[in-house]
C-alpha cells in the first residue's frame, strides 16, 4: 500500500481538521478500501474495524463506511460492529494489559498526534 510519506501527502489537505472529523473519515476510508481489497482477493469471507473501539472514532461512519465498500466487494461480508458497547473497550484494554501489548494513545496519523 503506502509508505509513511505517500500516506501523509494523501492526507495532508485535512491536516488541520479536528480528531474525529473529515481527516479520519477520510483516512479510515483510504485504509479500509485497501483492507477490503486484501481480504476481497485472499478470499476472506468477512471483514471488520476495531476503529470503533476508540472513543474518539464515530462507529456509525467507520461502520457506514464499511458497508459501502461491502457492494464494491460483495464476497467480503463487513461485520458491523460497535466495539465501544458492552465494556469492549475496557476488554481491549485488559488484554492489552494481560499479553504486554503496546498500544500508542492516537490512531496512527501523524496529524493526529498534533490535535
């Protein structure tokens, strides 16, 4: 897919919007129509997020996103899924804490690491 670089010049016209907003739209959108290719071509039956997991993420547009990329891709299933429900991302945490897993406090966006 991309380098680290490539990635930010894609993103770099919503460097300024706030977390949340149309940079991560956008961004779980890049990531995702890869992701679903991936999974459309290996064959993989279904396909989901974690993205939801955040608090900082609107699970209805990481799920609605999903979905739109479910008719470009109709043998991948999205399994929507709210993963903030149900203490989700409390057992996030707890297994990260159990296996020593790193887990980094922003998305992964070098913009986000700035708002």
């Amino acid at each position: 897919p991309y380098t680290g670089e490539e990635y930010s010049q894609k993103l770099e016209k919503r460097a300024f919007d706030r977390e949340g907003g149309l940079r991560c739209r956008y961004c779980i959108a890049l990531r995702m129509k890869d992701a679903f290719h991936y999974a459309f071509i290996n064959h993989f039956d279904y396909f989901t997020s974690t993205m939801s997991m955040s608090r900082q993420k609107d699970e209805q547009m990481v799920n609605q996103l999903g979905l739109s990329f479910q008719t470009k891709y109709p043998w991948t299933k999205f399994i929507v899924h709210n993963f903030k429900k149900k203490g989700g991302q409390e057992l996030g945490l707890a297994l990260t804490k159990k296996y020593d897993l790193y887990q980094q406090l922003f998305c992964g966006c070098k913009f986000s690491r700035k708002t």
